[in-house]
C-alpha cells in the first residue's frame, strides 16, 4: 500500500478537532481517546504531535486567544492622543488612547470568548507557556506602562479586566432564570418580570457588560488622573 499524500495528522487538525469536540460537549469529554476516535486513528498516534492531554488543551486555548485583537495597543500613545487636537500629524491622527485600547480589546476578548465558552475554566491558570497568551499580556502590560501607569497599576489594571472580561463569558445570567412566571410570583415580589429574562438574554447580557466596562474604564481614569498627579 503507498503512503498517503498527506499526513493523517497534524497539529492544526488535532486542535481543531478538539476545539470542535469542547465546542460541542464541554471540556469534560475532552479526552485522547475520544479526541483519537472523532480523528478516526489510534490513541498513540496522537503522542507523535502532543505528549499529554494537558498540551492538547494549551494548544486549543491559544489559537482561540490568537483570535483577539492586540494590535490595538501597539497604536496607543498617550501623549499623542492628549495632543491629536492640536497636533494634525500623521502619528497623532493614529494614536490611541490606553482607556480606547483597552475597550477594544475587551469587547474582542469578549466575542473570541463568547464563541467558545465552554473553554473559558481553562483560562484560569493563567497565560502559562502558551505563546498568544503572553504575547496579549505582554501587550497589554506594555502599552499602560508606556501610556504612564507604573507598573505595579499596570499589573493591577491588567488583572482587573481579564477578570471582568473573562468573568462576563462564564456564563448569562439572563438565562438562568426559568421562564415560569408562577414560581417567582408570592414569594419573590421584586422578580415578577424575571420570567421574560431569557427570551432577551443576548441583550440584557450585551447591555450589561457595556455598562459594565463603561463604568470601569471611568473608574480606572479617575485613578490614572491620581497616579499622573502623584
């Protein structure tokens, strides 16, 4: 028998698969036999591209991180943004504000999330060794320091809106509340709409996490205008 053309695995196809599979049932029924069966090939075969299961899982996590926007901060100078007014330069029309950049890149992290977010407990951990992941802090890190946060804020800023970004993805809260109307009526009065809750939870949840970063970025500018103070 020849060779196949093409070899009957790669990484991409792996991870693609394994994407489809959490996509699909969760990270739970993530496993490399059931990976290997969904490819159509034995278990051991697997281990010629990754040599745990845990790699599999860090591999899936950061070609959906890829899929971020980060280019935004390599566009952020405060300076020149402060100045754009004034300044009609090339640079200065470009520039973008560290509060801008962050709203961008949020509600893109958001939307790569919200496509997959049976994959969003996988995130906790942390960027580890998983190149995209470092490459967003790295970038997001980068440009507050450079906008003139120091860089313990830095930090602190970074950590706040991964934990609202990634936060708002678990899960809608709309779409917890059961669509009968009888079992919030007599004994929770303030919930008697509850019930409509579901039928409108992309909004509501949309909506709120608008507000939500709207209020935390005016939060967070306040404190920038201390610290520049300061």
């Amino acid at each position: 028998m020849g060779r196949p053309r093409q070899p009957l695995l790669s990484r991409d196809r792996i991870v693609d698969a394994a994407l489809a599979l959490v996509d699909a049932e969760g990270l739970d029924v993530l496993s490399t036999r059931r990976l290997a069966s969904e490819l159509g090939v034995s278990g051991p075969a697997l281990y010629n591209h990754f040599a745990t299961k845990d790699e599999i899982v860090d591999a899936v996590v950061d070609t959906v991180l890829g899929e971020v926007d980060i280019a935004v901060f390599a566009r952020v100078s405060a300076d020149a943004a402060r100045d754009a007014a004034d300044d009609r330069s090339q640079d200065a029309a470009e520039a973008t504000s560290w509060d801008e950049a962050l709203r961008v890149w949020a509600r893109s992290y958001r939307a790569v999330l919200g496509a997959h977010p049976n994959l969003v407990p996988a995130l906790a951990p942390g960027p580890a060794r998983r190149p995209n992941a470092l490459r967003m802090a790295d970038a997001v890190f980068g440009s507050l320091v450079r906008s003139g946060w120091p860089r313990a804020q830095a930090t602190r800023v970074g950590v706040l809106m991964r934990y609202f970004v990634t936060g708002s993805a678990l899960g809608s809260f709309a779409g917890g509340f059961p669509d009968d109307a009888a079992l919030y009526a007599g004994e929770y009065p303030h919930l008697g709409q509850a019930h409509l809750l579901a039928d409108a939870q992309r909004e509501i949840n949309e909506n709120a996490f608008e507000a939500g970063l709207e209020a935390l970025l005016h939060g967070l500018a306040d404190r920038y205008a201390r610290v520049r103070v300061g």
